[in-house]
C-alpha cells in the first residue's frame, strides 16, 4: 500500500467514526414507531405513519430495539418528548432493507433513537418502501400499549 492509499484509508475510517451515524445491520433488530393518533384508522397505522413528512427530511424516526423496549419508546415519547402517540409498532431492520432502506443509530452508542433512511428516494419510491414497511408493522401489531 502506497503512502496515498494508506492516507486514504485512516481518512475514511476517520469520517466514518466522527459520523453521527451508524449503519445498523442487525436484520432482527426491532425499529419501534411511535404513530401519531391522527394516522390511525380503524386501530391500525395508515401509510403515513411509515414514510417521512417534509420536516423530517428523509429520516423516519424511529427507537432502537437494541437499547430500548416498546413501552420505554412510547413513555420517552410522550412523557419526555411530550408528544403523542397511539401506540409503538416495529419493523425489523431486516424488513426496511427488504423495503430497499437501510436503517440507522445515533452516536454515540447508547442513544436509543435512530432513523430508517428515506433520504434518498423520490415521494413515489418513499410510499412504496412505507406501503412494505406498514404491512410488516400491522403483522406484528401494537407492541405497547398491548391491545391497541
């Protein structure tokens, strides 16, 4: 290796640690959701619950499986945060990248919030990967509160 190339590889491992990012790539984590009550119909998420508004700029926020549980992501939420929710639901990673997503934690590690990353899809190729995403989190129902 060339003294270029090796400059080349401490800086990209260098980006890659400063980055506030960090690729998750556990496929069976679970991402919780925090749905909002208006997005609900007939008990279950509507698509908009799973594709990112504007303001969100492409980052569908979600609560790191890993590091946190469903009824933990949906106190934070609506106790800390002091927003609503009618509930958390989940996907797995495994499912955003089958929904052609990649999912994402925040440094450092220990943060439970991350985001599945839209940010590089048109508003078409956003609802379809939310459609997917939607099916999956209706299968696997309301994760807290239980019942919902």
């Amino acid at each position: 290796m060339t003294g270029d190339e090796e400059d080349a590889d401490t800086s990209a491992s260098t980006d890659e640690a400063q980055s506030p990012e960090e690729l998750l790539e556990d496929l069976a984590e679970l991402l919780f959701r925090q749905v909002h009550p208006k997005w609900i119909d007939d008990g279950s998420p509507t698509s908009q619950a799973f594709v990112p508004t504007k303001k969100d700029a492409g980052a569908l926020s979600i609560a790191r499986g890993s590091l946190t549980t469903a009824e933990r992501a949906f106190q934070h939420h609506t106790t800390v945060l002091n927003l609503e929710s009618a509930g958390s639901w989940a996907v797995t990673v495994g499912e955003a990248e089958t929904a052609g997503l990649r999912s994402f934690g925040e440094r450092p590690t220990g943060n439970p919030h991350g985001f599945i990353d839209f940010r590089e899809l048109g508003r078409k190729a956003s609802e379809r990967a939310g459609k997917i995403l939607l099916a999956r989190a209706r299968d696997r129902g309301c994760l807290h509160p239980a019942g919902e």
